[in-house]
C-alpha cells in the first residue's frame, strides 16, 4: 500500500525536516537543478543508509543554515556552467577545504560507511551533472589529501 501512496505522489520517500530543509533551498538561492538533485540524493541515502541518514542530514542542514557556509555551497552550486579551466574553481576548492577542516578537523572529514559504495555513487551523481563540478571534486580532493 505504501509502494502504491509513494508511486501516486501521495507520500514523500522523505521524512518532513528534510522536505521543509529542500523547500529553504530555493528561497536561499539555490538552483532547481541544485534543489532536485538534493532531494534524489536524500532519497538515496534515505533509502540505503536509514540509521545514518538522519544524522547526516541534521549535520548538512546545520552546515548550510549558517550563511557562510551556504554560500560555499552557493558558489558550488552556481559553479555548475563554469568552465573547468576556470580559476575560480581553484579558490572555492581552497574555501571549501579550509571549511571543512575548520569544521571537522585536519582527518577527521565526515564519511558515509567505507564498505558502502554509496558515497562514490553519489559523488559521482553529482560530478556527472558537470565537468566544472568534477573538476572541484577532484581539486577539493587533492587538496584534503595534501
């Protein structure tokens, strides 16, 4: 019964923060694009990883909610038509990084479970969207790695 409520436009796969967190979204700025990609990849780890994705959400709605840190996610989001070759990637990869070390500390950056290909599924959503958006991935990744 549920199945057929979710397939009728009924129910929502997410719990009712995480809809209310993705409605905020758009009023903060963020792109359609940004918004429905969002809510897929909520769908996901709701549906894969249900006895973490609470925590992750609260931890990313928490993050975005202060505006400096949204605004790293901003300019990520409206990095999507860059160039690749484009220097200002280079400085929100930097910002992005200091960001979360500032957070998170120098090794202790957040993880979904190692043993799940989950996070490599979604990283690589999100890089499939743009080659701008892989391009930061890969410069955001070098530089957590230095």
């Amino acid at each position: 019964m549920r199945l057929r409520r979710l397939a009728a436009g009924e129910l929502s796969p997410l719990p009712a923060e995480v809809v209310a967190f993705l409605e905020r979204l758009t009023s903060w700025g963020f792109t359609s694009r940004w918004v429905d990609l969002q809510r897929d990849l909520w769908i996901l780890v709701f549906a894969t990883h249900p006895d973490q994705a609470i925590t992750l959400f609260e931890d990313q709605s928490e993050i975005v909610s202060a505006p400096a840190r949204r605004q790293l996610f901003l300019d990520y989001d409206h990095a999507h038509d860059l160039d690749p070759d484009d220097p200002r990637l280079v400085d929100l990869a930097r910002r992005i990084v200091e960001e979360t070390r500032a957070r998170y500390g120098r090794d202790a950056v957040p993880e979904l479970d190692t043993a799940s290909e989950i996070p490599a599924l979604i990283q690589g959503t999100v890089n499939a969207e743009s080659p701008a958006w892989r391009r930061l991935d890969t410069l955001i990744r070098t530089r957590l790695n230095e």
